[in-house]
C-alpha cells in the first residue's frame, strides 16, 4: 500500500486479496456459535493467504519464497476444507458460494504455478 512493490501487480496476489474479501463476506452467514470456531478460522487463514504471499515475495532465497507460497497454499486449502464444513452444516449453501469456490481453485492453481 504505503511501499510500492512489485507483489501488488501479481495475479496471485490479486486473486488472494479477493478470496479474502469474499471469504469475509460469507462470515455474515455463519451462526453466532460459530463466531470463535468457523468464522474466526475462515478470517485467519484468509488472511494468511494474503500475507504469506507478501511475506514470500519480499524474501531473496527462492527456498524461503517457496517455504511462504506453501504455507499460502496450506490456508487455501484449509478455507476450502472450512467451506465443505460450513456446506456439511447447513450454514450456507453450495450455490451461494460459487465466486468464493472459484476464487479458492484460481488462488490454489497460481500458487501451484509459481511453486513449480
């Protein structure tokens, strides 16, 4: 924001920022019970994505980025896993979440890419 780098203009990191605007859309959704289970999981590992991805992308070695991109990729897959949780529940709907699916499979695919 305040530095202008260079990570701002990637397509993983974009994606990743709109993931997580989305995934907090959808907390509004979860029951109160939930609050300190489900919803505060979802706005932590939306969140890691967006930073771990920052973090990687400042560092020099390519084995530190790596190690940042997977740990990224780790909390994608963890928001897609809290999302078949929140689906299994009955919280919300498959239907209501195809943005949110489909931002979780681009983020998952660009992460994957620059890993390789």
């Amino acid at each position: 924001m305040f530095l202008d780098l260079n990570h701002y203009k990637l397509d993983v990191y974009k994606s990743a920022r709109e993931l997580r605007f989305e995934c907090y859309q959808m907390l509004s959704r979860l029951p109160d019970n939930e609050r300190f289970n489900l919803t505060d999981q979802i706005r932590r590992a939306s969140t890691s994505v967006v930073l771990n991805i920052t973090e990687g992308c400042s560092r020099k070695s390519e084995t530190e980025r790596k190690r940042y991109f997977e740990i990224a990729r780790g909390s994608v897959i963890e928001l897609d896993s809290c999302f078949d949780i929140a689906i299994e529940c009955k919280y919300i709907e498959r239907e209501n979440l195809e943005k949110t699916g489909k931002l979780i499979k681009t983020t998952f695919i660009l992460l994957s890419g620059i890993l390789r």
